[in-house]
C-alpha cells in the first residue's frame, strides 16, 4: 500500500514518510483517545512499509501505552532486566542518571536477540528529556540486503547467526547489583546461545530483511571463525550507513514504535550527565 493511499483515507491519520529507505511521522492522532479497526489496520500496515513510525505530542499512562502496544501485538513482559513501572509491570524504566547503571543503548542492536523468541516490536515514550542531544537512530534491515550484490544475498540466505547476551554489557551491569553474580549465571542458563535466520522474510511485505547486530550476535553457525568475523562486520558496517537511517530528536511526549526484527536501533549518548527517563513496552 502506497504512502498515498494511507493519507487519502479519511479516517485514517495522515502518514508522511520520515527518511527514504525507513521511518514515517503519523499525526495528528491522539493516541490516548481508543482508535478504530480502521485506523488500527493503516498504523499496522504502515509499520511494515516504514519498520519504525514516530508520533509527536502524546499524553499517555502506562496503561495507555500497553494498549498502544497491544494494536500491533501482544504486550510481554519485558525480558530485559530494566526497572519495572509501580503502575504497570509491561512498562520498562529505561532511565539514564548521574550514578545510575550505564546501559550501552548507544551501541546498536535489535532488542533481546538473544532470546529463543524475540520481540517482533516495540513501543518507546519520551517522559523526561536533556535539554538537547539524546536522539535516537534506527537503520533498516530491508535495506541492508536490498543494498548486498545479488551474489553475496543469495549466499547468505539459509544461513543461522548465533546470538548471545553474553557479548553484551548485561553481565557487567547485572553483576554490579546485589547477588549479581549469581543472577547472572542463572540468566545465561534460562537463555543459552539461540541461532536465528540470517535472513528473514516480513510476512505481510514479503521483502527480505537482515537480522544480525552488534550488541548480540556472536557468529555465522557453519563459517570459519575468520569468514563468520568478515561477513558480520561487512554487515554491521552496511547498517550504520546514514542513508539506511532515520535519526529521531525527541520531544515530552514524542512516542517511537518499531520493528524489533526488520530494525536495529541505538541511543546517542551525548547528554551526561543530564537525566534521561523512556517508557518502553515491547509486543
């Protein structure tokens, strides 16, 4: 469906895409107020097409966002292991503060890789801000393969990459918490090494997209350590190509939803040592 035929309806919000290979901004829409069938079915259709859409201006609970959430799927606890909300237990704390935990969301990744089954999604609210800098970007996986000579796509489709929370920063920072140790060695073995397509199809685009990021994918299960090295980095490098990119400055009330799988996603983290609180919810 064209960017045209979403805007054209008249009771769908208008949607303008936001970045050529990725992102659209949607508005005006109260998001807070309960949306149609209708409007429900053009804001799924058009996360698809964009991989990430941006709303500016929202006044949302968390219990409000968890029903945001649940438009686009089924709201889960998180398996991160940010703070919880005291009013909703869907809702991830995300917060950066001068002696608070240093996350590395400014490296990029597709959330919780590393997981059997990952978020195909997620919804993220801006509550408290610095007073500039904090932007997020989001580069396309669709673009990634669409990008690769046709050789070097058809190679790497059928093969599986290996994800790990053990490459990422999360046992440094659990370890620094009470028990962490222990926490630790329990959260490595709920969630041993799982292997995910390299290449996925998106189910209602049908367009190929690559799924592998830096934060969490350890190998190519079959190369050699060396071409598993080569063919990653060749990869990673693809996605931080600023073409393949949306760069999002937030505002109070700016809310961010994307496609966990068909994205990576990462914070630039230029603000300290100012506070930076995000709601996040994943489906």
């Amino acid at each position: 469906m064209s960017s045209a035929t979403l805007v054209s309806r008249t009771d769908s919000p208008g949607i303008q895409p936001y970045a050529p290979h990725i992102g659209a901004t949607v508005g005006p829409l109260d998001l807070s107020a309960p949306l149609t069938e209708s409007q429900a079915g053009v804001l799924r259709q058009a996360l698809a097409r964009y991989q990430v859409l941006f709303f500016r201006g929202q006044q949302l609970t968390p219990a409000c966002q968890v029903e945001l959430a649940r438009l686009f799927g089924h709201p889960d606890r998180a398996k991160a292991y940010f703070p919880l909300s005291a009013e909703q237990d869907l809702v991830e704390l995300i917060e950066s503060r001068p002696g608070g935990p240093r996350y590395t969301t400014e490296q990029w990744h597709s959330d919780v890789s590393y997981l059997a089954a990952p978020p195909a999604g997620a919804v993220l609210y801006a509550r408290v801000l610095p007073p500039c800098g904090g932007d997020t970007l989001w580069s396309s996986g669709v673009a990634v393969f669409e990008s690769l000579p046709g050789g070097l796509a058809r190679d790497i489709e059928g093969l599986n990459a290996i994800h790990s929370i053990e490459k990422s920063a999360w046992g440094r920072i659990l370890r620094a918490g009470p028990g962490g140790e222990a926490r630790y060695l329990q959260i490595m073995a709920d969630h041993p090494p799982r292997q995910h397509p390299l290449v996925m199809t998106h189910p209602l685009t049908g367009r190929k997209f690559v799924f592998a990021n830096p934060k969490y994918t350890t190998a190519i299960d079959g190369l050699s350590r060396q071409d598993s090295e080569d063919l990653l980095q060749l990869l990673f490098a693809r996605f931080e190509r600023p073409e393949f990119q949306a760069r999002l400055r937030w505002e109070t009330g700016t809310l961010a939803v994307w496609d966990n799988l068909a994205t990576q996603h990462a914070a630039v983290a230029d603000y300290s040592p100012a506070r930076r609180l995000m709601h996040r919810v994943t489906f």
